[in-house]
C-alpha cells in the first residue's frame, strides 16, 4: 500500500500531489492536514501530536502520537508501517527553522524496515537507501547531477554507472557525496547503512 504525507511546511506543488495520490492515501501531520484541505485535497486522516490543528475539525479522523521521543514524521513512519503501507512519499517539508529541517533528514534513520520513503523538495528529491532495500538502480540523463549522503557510519558503500564511483567504501556524514554526475547509463548503489539519495528536479 502508498501513502503521503503532507507536512506542515511550504506547501507543494498540487501537480505533483495529484500524480502522487494515484492509488495512495493522503495523511496530514498536524497542520499540514489543513493545509491540504486549503489546497483542495481529500485528506484521510490527520497525525501526530495534533498541536497545531483543531481537533474538532477532525473527529474520528485523527490519531494522536503522543511519544516525545521522536517527531511527528518519524512517528508517522513507524504508524503507516505497522498499518501495512510498504511506500510513503512526504511532501510539505521545505521552509521551516533550521532544526526543524534537519529533523526531516534525521527521520530518514528512524524510519522502519521495509518502507520505501521519498521526500519530495520543491527542486528535487530524496529517496532513503536501506542495506535491507537491495540495491537502487536508474538511470538519468548524461550530465544530470545526484548526490549520495552517508545518515550513519557506512562501511561499504558502492557507486557505479557513475562519473566518480566507489567500490565498497567506506563513507560517513560528509560532503563527499556531493555532486557526482550522471554518464547517462545505469546507475547503482548499494550500501550497508542508511544514505539519502538526492536527485535534482
């Protein structure tokens, strides 16, 4: 099953919502649940800690996740998992405070097995790459650029198909994934920790 996920942030472009919702339900963390009904959504259900949207508007379409431990998003993804999604893309996730942002990436790590997560930017987006998805195969056009981010300690990382390639390295949280290009034939990656992927619009 696929999901969105509509965050409290800048809101997304409705064209690439539209394409998303094909054979997938829409949730809202908190108020990005208004904020897609303001853009002319049918949201399911709203999620979260629920502090910034008035309940009343959503009885019996709410669930409060009330753990502080983890944020809302990352809550989201362990709730969607143990309902029986397997695909959750996430949009409404640009703008916001700096911390704010971060958490967004630092959710990626958080999120269980098996699910596939997409965070869709206003230019561009994130796919997580876990050891437990295999590889991550695709192609795109000749001089296209990608970046690959270690999210943990990875002791085996590869790259091929690629202007800059690695063969089983080791890469951690750094700038050293930045910007590599595409040679306009197959690329893979595969990895033993948790990368982000980022492909630009």
């Amino acid at each position: 099953m696929r999901a969105v996920l509509w965050c409290n942030g800048d809101s997304p472009n409705p064209e690439l919502v539209s394409k998303l919702l094909h054979d997938a339900t829409l949730f809202g963390i908190d108020g990005g649940a208004d904020k897609a009904i303001a853009a002319g959504f049918e949201v399911s259900e709203v999620i979260g800690d629920l502090d910034s949207v008035d309940i009343a508007d959503w009885k019996g379409r709410s669930t409060l996740l009330s753990d502080d431990s983890s944020s809302d998003l990352a809550k989201s993804f362990d709730l969607l998992s143990e309902r029986g999604f397997t695909e959750v893309n996430v949009v409404g996730i640009d703008g916001g405070s700096s911390d704010h942002i971060l958490g967004i990436w630092a959710a990626l790590t958080e999120a269980p097995l098996g699910l596939s997560v997409q965070l869709h930017h206003s230019n561009g987006i994130t796919k997580r790459l876990h050891p437990a998805d295999g590889s991550l195969d695709f192609v795109i056009p000749k001089g296209d650029e990608f970046s690959v981010f270690a999210l943990q300690d990875c002791q085996q990382v590869s790259i091929s198909g690629a202007r800059w390639n690695l063969n089983s390295e080791p890469l951690k949280f750094s700038s050293k994934g930045l910007h590599n290009q595409s040679l306009g034939e197959n690329i893979s990656i595969s990895t033993d920790g948790i990368l982000a992927v980022i492909f630009g619009s």
